[in-house]
C-alpha cells in the first residue's frame, strides 16, 4: 500500500478526529477527546498522511508571526508549536510519524520558523520518541487529575451554595513534585521538548 503526505483539508475532520482519538487510546492521553478540530490563531502546517485513502496520521504545527506567542521562548528566532501528532495505532511502527515531522519541518522552515515546541506527558516510548528526533527536554510541570471526593475536598472548595466538584484538572508547578505525586492518584508529569531547525 502506498501512503504519502499531504495538507490538511476541511473535509478531513471526521476522519482526523477518529485517527486521533484512537491513535491517543494507549497512551496519558486517553481521555482527551476532541469533538472539532481546532482552528489556528497563526498561520499553521496541518498535515495529513494517508495510505489507502484512510487518514492514519497527522500532526499540526501552529507558526509564530512575534516570538513568544505560542511557543515559550522569546530568547530566540520564531517557533512553532506541534500540537497534535499522532499514528494511528494500526499503522505504527513504519516511520509515518518521523515522515510527517520532517515534511512539518521542511514547511515551517519556509515560515522563518527556527524551532520546533511540543508538550507531552510521561508516556516513555513517546518521551523516547522525541529525544531520537533530536528534541531536547526544557521543562516540566505536573498535569494533576482530582478525581476522588478525598482528592477534590483535599484541594478545593465551592463558594456557590449546593455546587460541589465532583472532577478537577489542575497544573502544579510548584517544587514539591514528588509530594504530589504521593497524594493524588492521577498525575503525569508533562514535559516540553524543543528542536533547533538548522
């Protein structure tokens, strides 16, 4: 079968949305489900790979115009942040996404987007992904889900009378990671990479 590599079209959001929720099912990202795809603020290469007129790959890079404002760093050229990439679970292991990031890179370079940004959470055999793509990590904060009546009344209250939180997602930025990490049950750490386009 033959897959290639291709722009982004309106038409694909159904199918975009189904490769990306599947391609999130096994991984920290499992219920991060989308019911549209997003539109970009900047200008953006959204790129899709197909093998046999089925959608089995994408990835989305949003392109800064002014430094700083996607990406988090304002010490040097303009950045692009990758937003989504996925594989379709069924299609991995074929390079697809390595393919899809080197033609994102080859288009943002045409922007005068100097470097790549992306977050992800702590799943190791992407976090290994990235730094074979010769990503680097920056930094990292915790992605902390309360998902316990213990764990909400622990870290947050109402001030509307009968209006409780049954559910929560929070940051923590703080320097008590592993303390966190000990109280709630639910925590990744999510840790941004950032490639230098030569």
């Amino acid at each position: 079968m033959f897959l290639y590599i291709r722009d982004y079209k309106e038409t694909d959001e159904t199918e975009w949305l189904r490769c990306r929720v599947l391609s999130f099912l096994d991984t920290a990202y499992f219920d991060n489900v989308l019911r549209v795809k997003e539109k970009y603020k900047n200008s953006a290469v959204e790129l899709v790979a197909v093998e046999n007129k089925q959608i089995v790959g994408l990835i989305d890079v949003e392109c800064e115009s002014q430094k700083g404002t996607v990406c988090s760093g304002l010490e040097s050229g303009l950045g692009g942040m990758i937003w989504h990439l996925a594989v379709h679970p069924d299609f991995r292991r074929k390079g697809i996404a390595n393919q899809l990031l080197c033609e994102a890179e080859n288009q943002v370079r045409k922007l005068g987007i100097t470097y790549l940004e992306a977050w992800t959470r702590d799943d190791h055999w992407v976090n290994k992904w990235y730094l074979k793509n010769n990503f680097k990590t920056t930094a990292s904060y915790l992605h902390v889900f309360l998902e316990t009546f213990t764990e909400i009344k622990k870290a947050l209250s109402s001030s509307v009378h009968y209006l409780q939180p049954v559910q929560a997602f929070a940051h923590y930025t703080g320097p008590e990671k592993e303390k966190i990490i000990r109280e709630y049950d639910r925590v990744h750490e999510c840790y941004c990479y950032r490639k230098e386009l030569l």
